[in-house]
C-alpha cells in the first residue's frame, strides 16, 4: 500500500515553504492561505484529526514573523572545527525546505536545536570520514543524489537547486551536507557490514516468530521519535512533538517530517515502521495504535527516554495463513499391508530418524534400498493431507516427525521452513535484509556515540 500522507509531497508548487524560507532571512514571512490539511478532532487521548489533502496551489498572504537573530561568529566547536551562526542559519533553512515546517516563535528554538545537533554530528563524522584518504565521494555522486531528491519533489536537479537558492540555501552548502551524508553510509558500511550479518538460524526464527504473530491484529505505521536527551529533557521532547503534529495537520508531509527530525533508525526511510504486531510494542504505542483509525495521526505520546508520533497507514486483522517447506523419507506400504509390515517400517524408520537433518534427508532415502525420499516444497498447511498437517503445524523448523501413516506408506517428515503466508508476507531474504539493516544502524548509532563521547564539544 501507498503511504497516505497528512499533507503534500514536497514540490515547487508548495509556495508557502519557499516564501518562509526566504522570510527567515528578510525578516518577514507569510502565513499559509489555503485550506489546512486536517481539522480539528475529537480530544481522545493520543489521537488527532483525520488527515486530508491540502490545496496544490497556494497564494501567499503576509503576516508577523517571530523575531529570530544568530550572531555570524562561532556558535560552537567540535574538536577543532567551528560551527558559525552562517552555518547554522544554513541548516535551519534546509530542515526548513525539507520538512516544509512552517518557521513560527514556538518551533523555532527547536529546529534552532535540531539544526546545531545536526551540524555537531555532521562535523563528527567529516573528522572521522577525513582518517581514511581513499574514502572520497565524488561530485558526480552528489550530483545522484542531487537527482534523487529533485526526481522525488517533481522536478530537475537544476531547477531544484535554483528553488532552495531562492528560499536562501547556497548549493555548496547543501552539497557538503550530502556529500558527508554520503561519505559516513560508505565508511559505516566499509566498518561494519561483516558484524552486521545475520545468521541463517536468525533469519528462520524471526520467520518463526511472524509465522506465530500472524494472525495477531497488525498496524503499517509511520514513527516519529523526538529523543529527549537529544532536544534539553522530555519536556522539551514533549512540546517540539506537539508543534510537529499541529505543522502536520497543516499540511506538512509526514516524510519529510519524520526525515529531519526523528531520532528513530525508520528516520531514513521517512519514518517508514513497516508492519507491527499487537503485542510487540510499548503499552503507550499500543494504546494509540488501537484507537487511530487509517489515515490518522496521533497526539505526541510520551514514552521513557522520549516522545513518539504515530501515523497509521494501515491496518489488518493478520492472516492464519501458514507456509511450510518439508521434505519427506518413506516406506511404501500398500493401505491393505498387515501389522507386521507396517510395526517392521515404524521399526525401521524410528532407528533412522535420529539421523536424519533437512540437508541429508534426501541423500539418505537414495542410499538406501527399500526408501523413497522427495522435496514437498513449500506449501500452506491448510493444504496439507491431514496426516500431515499436526507435524507441519507444530514441529520445530529443522525437526524430524514421528513416523506417519498414510495410504501410500509410512513417511517422516522434515520440516525446513516455516512462514507467514498471504500477499504481505515477507520473504527470507526481505527478513534477512530488515534484521541487517537493523544491526547496521544500531552500530552505527553507537558509533556516533562513541565519537560525541570522545569529542570536546563547547557551546557559545
């Protein structure tokens, strides 16, 4: 399913944005005059309004700006690099542009605080990245991604750049910013791709563990999580998500949002939480979950260590569909073959089974007179003979049945895999994927954590 978002996607026709931004600099700026993106809703705890789509094409219309100066000297240092007020008023402008955050006298001090824990991070990372001489980004790789992100707001790379230089934002200073950004995913992947595989028995027991969730009620979500020791405590953690949700009701997009402000590792994939099973999360997220309906957001809900916002994209009640792959070793036994026959296979099958593991299970039944062995694939239990369906359903991924009866003979049954099944289920490699994509970003969070605690880091 499509992300439904409370607001537009980011493109030039977005007036409001590009005129506040140049407003940042002037002095003054103009309020957004079209229909807002979300009304005003019911006060249930943890839940907002519905979001709609605000009006493509907007007219600008004056109104006071909240007064804002930064000094042009240091604002701070990171070791031995500085942090100007120039620089700052940079970053500020980009989280601006891409959040499409309307800059007001009660958000500002937060994007304010947002920008320059970006910048330390950012000056982290460029002193780390310059330790290791062959790790260069290329112009022609920031230009790619230049492209990506102008491909994405609707338009070229060049009338891009002409759209943020006029809200005031110098291409060089976006390129260094994506050049970095570029150069610390290289030297994170280079560092720790190894230690961020995971192993084939992870990957099966995660299966294992959607496989039984599956027909638990499950929410798409979108996340935003504002970390309190990041923003000055969780008061202030609390009062920067509530200014994020009243700019997403006024249109806002939740990407964008989530991109430039949250703390979350989805922040990447515009706060893109995929599917969560009821059950598998904090009591608080579970609350909200329950109550929003799709396409709603809800009110900032705090948590330890910060506050999230949740959108809900999706729901479904889960799905009792399950995939097994099994493979099979067996006597033939005609449906008429006496007790005697049938007692001297179970004898014989039980001295075997022991010995027997997914990946030898079919050599064995080749080496063997007298046994037949084949790969049953994978199928949906419901579909099973129900001989078979008790095993397919309880047995441990990589175990080997007790022997079976059936018209046909006497079987064991390996089963090789188990997992969710119906259209959204995901697969092995999209499981292995999501849990490195895991591991990398936990490494590298402690990475940067590492670095900040090891920096000199002084604010003016």
């Amino acid at each position: 399913m499509l992300l439904e978002e409370p607001g537009l996607t980011m493109g030039l026709m977005r007036f409001s944005t590009s005129v506040a931004i140049a407003a940042l600099i002037a002095g003054s700026a103009v309020a957004q005059s079209a229909e807002p993106a979300a009304t005003a809703g019911p006060a249930a705890t943890g839940q907002a309004a519905p979001a709609q789509a605000a009006a493509a094409a907007q007219t600008p219309a004056p109104s006071a700006m909240p007064d804002f100066e930064l000094a042009d000297g240091v604002v701070a240092t990171v070791n031995d690099a500085i942090i100007t007020g120039f620089d700052l008023r940079q970053r500020m402008l980009v989280i601006i542009a891409m959040s499409q955050v309307q800059p007001t006298e009660e958000n500002l001090p937060a994007i304010q605080q947002q920008a320059l824990q970006a910048l330390v991070e950012e000056r982290l990372q460029r002193q780390e990245i310059a330790k290791y001489p062959d790790l260069v980004v290329s112009d022609a790789e920031v230009d790619e991604e230049l492209a990506g992100m102008a491909q994405d707001a609707g338009t070229t790379r060049e009338l891009y750049l002409e759209f943020l230089e006029r809200g005031g934002i110098r291409p060089a200073t976006l390129r260094e910013q994506l050049r970095t950004e570029a150069g610390w995913r290289q030297l994170v992947g280079g560092r720790f791709n190894s230690r961020a595989r995971v192993s084939r028995s992870q990957v099966e027991q995660a299966m294992r563990q959607l496989s039984e969730t599956a027909s638990k009620p499950q929410y798409l979500v979108g996340e935003i999580y504002i970390e309190a020791g990041r923003v000055g405590g969780q008061q202030a953690a609390l009062n920067g998500a509530q200014q994020l949700v009243e700019q997403m009701v006024q249109g806002a997009p939740f990407q964008a949002v989530a991109r430039q402000f949250s703390a979350a590792p989805s922040a990447i994939r515009g706060g893109d939480a995929g599917w969560v099973v009821q059950g598998s999360i904090q009591p608080a997220l579970q609350t909200a979950m329950e109550q929003l309906d799709v396409g709603q957001l809800s009110r900032p809900i705090p948590v330890e260590g910060g506050v999230y916002i949740i959108y809900m994209r999706d729901k479904r009640t889960g799905s009792t569909t399950s995939m097994v792959s099994l493979k099979q070793i067996m006597v033939e036994l005609a449906e008429t073959a006496s007790p005697a026959d049938v007692a001297a296979a179970t004898t014989r099958l039980n001295a075997l089974r022991s010995q027997l593991t997914c990946d030898n299970i079919l050599q064995r039944a080749t080496s063997e007179q007298g046994l037949l062995g084949a790969d049953l694939g994978e199928s949906d239990v419901a579909n099973l003979a129900p001989q078979f369906q008790d095993a397919a359903r309880a047995a441990e991924v990589g175990s080997i049945s007790a022997p079976i009866r059936t018209p046909l003979g006497l079987h064991l049954v390996a089963v090789c895999g188990r997992r969710a099944g119906g259209p959204d289920a995901p697969t092995y490699q999209q499981v292995e994927s999501r849990l490195q994509n895991q591991n990398l970003a936990m490494l590298a969070r402690r990475y940067s954590r590492d670095l900040r605690a090891d920096a000199l880091i002084e604010m003016k």
